[in-house]
C-alpha cells in the first residue's frame, strides 16, 4: 500500500511533511521545523506519530524533537550531527535502512549544506524527502560542506528515477527561479518559471518537484550545460558547479 504524505506550510518558509504507511498506520514526521505545527498537523488528521526522522542538525529541521517527543513518543531518528542540539535515538549513515510499517526508507549520504546531511528515500512509493540539499530550482547553500562534496550528492539525487517526487524543506522557488534565469535562457525554464511566478502569486505552494523536471531546469543539476554561460567551458562539472553555487550566493535579484 502506498505512503500518504501531509504537507504543511510552519515557520517563515519551511515545510513541514507527516508520512503515512498505510499498510500499518504508522507515521514519521520528517525533520520538526515547529513542534506546534506539527503537533496541530497530527491532531488535524488523528494520525499518532511513531517516528522523527531528521535530515540535518539546524534548528529549523530537528528544534522541534525535544516537545514532539515527550508529546508523542516517537522515536528520534538522524544523522549524528543532530546530538548537537537534541538526543537521538537511533544514529544513521548513508547505505542504512529505515522502516516504517511496511515503507522502507533508504538513507542517502547528501552531505553539502551540512557535513552529516541525509535523505530518506522510498524506491516503491518514487519519494525522497531532501531536507536542504536540493530544492526547486535550487540546492543548498554550504554552511560546512564543500562545492565537491554537495555536486557529489546531488548527482546520487539526480541518479534517481526521473518520476521521484521531491519534497524539499522550503519555499525558495521564486528566488531560485529568478537565479536560474540569470543564467539559463532555455524555453523550458522560462516556461517552468512563468508557472512558478503564476502559482506564488496565487499562494500556491511550488513543493513537491520532480527529479526528471530538475534534472531539465535546475542549474545547479546542469553544469555541462551552462559551462559556456559560465566561462568555463571544458572544465568539469564540479567546477562549474562551485561558480553557480558561489554566483547565486552573490545574486541579488
């Protein structure tokens, strides 16, 4: 049976998800950006959370674990970079595996944004939940990781099926697109970006993606590409990579 995803808008521009295997009834909130969003998402739809799974250690994705837990129970489960501000109960590393009723998660190393960064990734249901490592248009910027490190992990995202529903951490996607064009005249994009621009003026959230829509749009997921744009034609992608990464971090839009 397949996974029920409840997604909710909580902080200045985060998302907040509850996964729901629907053999079991069992549920993980991924990552707790606000405990109270996610305590009020889990009253709204009378699920019981059996699982936290965190993705990095910033507050705005594992500050909500301590109340979340004496609240619910459930049982903390991350990367060991999340000891840094809350206990875990489990430890992971890229290669484990994480069970929640009859839906197994794949833990993905996509260190970058930060040095012990995870995803989770479900190959039946065509899902990763990314934290900060790629959004919309975008990736992560790197607080601790280096340029190497993120390309290395953005290309064991992009390495997933096309059709793999993406849902990253924020709401960063008419920035993103706005960098993106800056760098980026294909049609494709613009058409991708007009709908972004449509869509947010109406309030409408730009999460999920796709990983076949990014691998067509996102930059940072196209350095072969906009090597020319870049003045780097014939360099390799993780140096490309870097210059896009370093110019959206000076873009003004």
């Amino acid at each position: 049976m397949p996974l029920q995803i409840h997604q909710f808008a909580c902080l200045s521009d985060n998302y907040g998800f509850l996964a729901r295997d629907l053999a079991s009834g069992q549920t993980a909130c991924i990552d707790t950006p606000d405990a109270d969003a996610v305590l009020a998402a889990l009253t709204a739809t009378g699920w019981a959370l059996n699982l936290i799974l965190n993705t990095h250690w910033h507050p705005d994705h594992a500050g909500g674990n301590a109340k979340i837990k004496a609240a619910t129970g459930a049982t903390i489960i991350g990367p060991q970079e999340v000891e840094k501000i809350s206990p875990l109960d489990r430890i992971v590393v890229g290669g484990d595996r994480v069970a929640l009723g009859e839906t197994e998660f794949a833990v993905m190393d996509t260190g970058g944004h930060t040095l012990g960064h995870v995803s989770y990734y479900s190959a039946k249901d065509q899902t990763v939940f990314v934290g900060d490592t790629l959004f919309a248009l975008g990736c992560g910027r790197l607080f601790e990781g280096t340029p190497d490190q993120m390309w290395s992990s953005l290309s064991r995202l992009a390495d997933l099926p096309d059709e793999t529903v993406v849902y990253c951490a924020h709401e960063y996607t008419a920035s993103n697109a706005r960098f993106a064009l800056s760098v980026d005249d294909s049609p494709e994009l613009a058409r991708r970006a007009d709908a972004i621009f449509a869509a947010r003026a109406r309030g409408e959230a730009t999460v999920p993606t796709q990983i076949g829509l990014e691998k067509a749009t996102n930059p940072f997921l196209r350095p072969r590409a906009l090597a020319g744009t870049m003045g780097l034609s014939g360099q390799s992608d993780e140096t490309v990579f870097a210059a896009l990464r370093a110019a959206k971090d000076g873009f003004k839009a």
